[in-house]
C-alpha cells in the first residue's frame, strides 16, 4: 500500500486515529475541568501550565469544538465540554479499574496445579493444605490425586503433576525437594499372630515372616529393601499390594504380616483386631514434598510448597504435644 503524508503522518496513521480521542490531551482535560483552573491542574499533574494549554488547544481541535472558556476566576466549561467532561469521568474511571484488575490478576494467577499423594497423607494432611492454599489462590483449578507411594513418584517424573509428597530423595537434578517429616514404620499383625504379643521385631525375624509389602520401589517398597540391604538380608515376600485397605484385609486374616507407617496405623487400623510392633533397628521413612526444577518458580507452586511445608510443621508440633496412643509395649494396641 502506497503511503500519502498529511502533517507529517501517513495516510493509514490518520485512518487508525480519525475516532480517537488522544488519552493524554483527555486525561489534562478531565483536570482542568474538575478544577475549574489550569494552575490547579499543573499542580497535580505536574506539568507547565503551558504545556497544558498546548494539550488542551489540540485536543479542541481534534474534536473541531471549543471544550473551555476562560475568565478572571478560572475556566468554565462550553456546552461540549460538559459533554466531555462526563465521558471523560467514565472514561478515566475505567482506565483505572481496567489496571488495578491487571494488577489483581498478575499477583493472582489464573490457572491450573495438581498434587499427588498417598492415601494416607490424602486423609489426614490434604484437606488442610487444601483449604490454606484456596483461601490464597481462589481463580486456580486444584487437583488432588491419590496414588500409592510408588505411583505418586511416577506421576511427578512424568509431568503429570505440579507437586507431589514422595517418600525418597532421587539424585535427580530435574527435581526440588524440601524434607518435610519422618515417620516410624511398623509391622502390623492380626490379634491372632504368634507375634502378635513381641514387644518388637528384628531384622532378622522380618525375613522369617510371610509378608505382604508394596511393589513399587520408588515408594515404601524401595524404604523397607534399603533397610534390611543394610542388615544383610533379602525379602522375598508372596503378595505384593499397593493397596492400604487390602494390606489390612490380607492382614486381618492372620497369616501374614505388614508394614505400615505409624500414620496409617492411627488412622486405618482397629486395636481390637490389629497390633502394631516397632522394629529394631528402627526403620523410619522420609517425607519429602517436591516438583520439578522448571516448574519450582511459579508462584502457585511455591504456595502449594509452602502450605504443604506448614502443615506438616503444624500437625507434627501437635502431635508432639499430645501422647500417642498408636503403640504400647509388647504391641498390644494400636
């Protein structure tokens, strides 16, 4: 397209423009007209009053009418400039608005994010953290996925999802992790059990045990393994589970035994039919809650992070200050 000059700016400039108002010269107008005075105006514009009457003079003939008539006092405004003065306070109003939500919307992302768990830590840490998290980010879409501890890892390596709580520390440069508890794991047994009355468990009595564990070794799985490589022995166990519930069931029959972390011992398990035992050595697992590195920054993820981080902190610091109940000598109860 070939291009004209008219002033010094180009035909298709003057097309764009023809039925716009320049905000600058509208935005030195709305002042002068709601102060009735230029020198009013230059004080909270911070601009020569010069300048100003220039900004004004163009803006009239833009529009091909005169805006102000000035007098001794002041200024008064012409039967056009009453007209837009008032399409000017709208005008101006919604410029202001249209900012401040921008402003909302940058300290507020909308968008998606997704945490996987464990069904243990789904019951008893998500609902809070779920409740912290949406009274800060209310516009994001949070997902919650349960998954065994195994599963949970899986989901975060893939992508999957934002944040997970995962029970290892891969050397993953692809990863942030931040430990967030450690928890005892126990050998769970029928009331009925020959060891249903040990006031502990060896290491080396595990491996005498009919067992069922979990399968995946990126969960709990790969804690119990790492333990007993360190006494020297190897399980070999006939059932592997995933499933809390059916460990439990399998367990209830009275010929194999499990193990569980002092969590799901609390919470999932009737004394009157189920006994808890410790371990010696102890075997303990840690929780970490992690992300991927290229997602670390977002904002929602490092709220997410932080309110998984507080409440942990805060349930531990409970749990500290009330006696547990969970496991008493000789593994009576649970």
């Amino acid at each position: 397209m070939r291009k004209g000059r008219q002033g010094g700016r180009s035909e298709l400039a003057s097309i764009a423009t023809r039925n716009v108002i320049d905000s600058r010269r509208l935005f030195y107008f709305y002042h002068v007209a709601r102060m009735r005075s230029f020198s009013a105006a230059e004080a909270i514009v911070d601009i020569a009053q010069p300048a100003i009457s220039r900004q004004i003079q163009q803006l009239e003939s833009d529009l091909g009418v005169q805006l102000l008539e000035r007098n001794g006092r002041g200024v008064s405004l012409t039967q056009f400039g009453e007209v837009l003065y008032r399409k000017a306070t709208v005008i101006l109003d919604e410029m202001s608005a249209t900012l401040e939500e921008i402003e909302n919307a940058r300290r507020r992302p909308v968008g998606q994010i997704s945490v996987a768990a464990s069904a243990g830590i789904m019951a008893n840490y998500m609902p809070d953290i779920i409740r912290r998290f949406i009274s800060s980010f209310p516009e994001i879409s949070l997902t919650a996925i349960q998954a065994s501890t195994g599963e949970v890892y899986d989901h975060l390596a893939s992508g999957q999802v934002d944040v997970a709580i995962i029970l290892h520390a891969p050397n993953s440069q692809k990863l942030v992790l931040q430990k967030i508890a450690v928890e005892p794991l126990l050998l769970i047994a029928a009331r009925n059990h020959p060891v249903a009355d040990q006031e502990f468990i060896t290491r080396e009595k595990l491996a005498e045990l009919e067992l069922v564990l979990p399968s995946s070794p990126h969960g709990l799985r790969g804690v119990i393994d790492q333990y007993c490589k360190e006494g020297g022995i190897e399980l070999t166990p006939k059932l592997h589970i995933d499933s809390v519930p059916l460990i439990k069931a399998v367990v209830q029959q009275g010929r194999f035994c499990g193990l569980l972390a002092k969590m799901n011992c609390d919470t999932d398990l009737d004394p009157q039919q189920f006994v808890a035992i410790p371990l010696k050595p102890p075997l303990a697992r840690t929780l970490y809650v992690a992300c991927m590195r290229d997602r670390a920054e977002l904002p929602f993820v490092k709220a997410l992070i932080r309110d998984v981080v507080a409440t942990f902190r805060e349930t531990t610091t409970k749990s500290t200050m009330s006696p547990s109940v969970a496991v008493k000598k000789k593994g009576r109860s649970v």
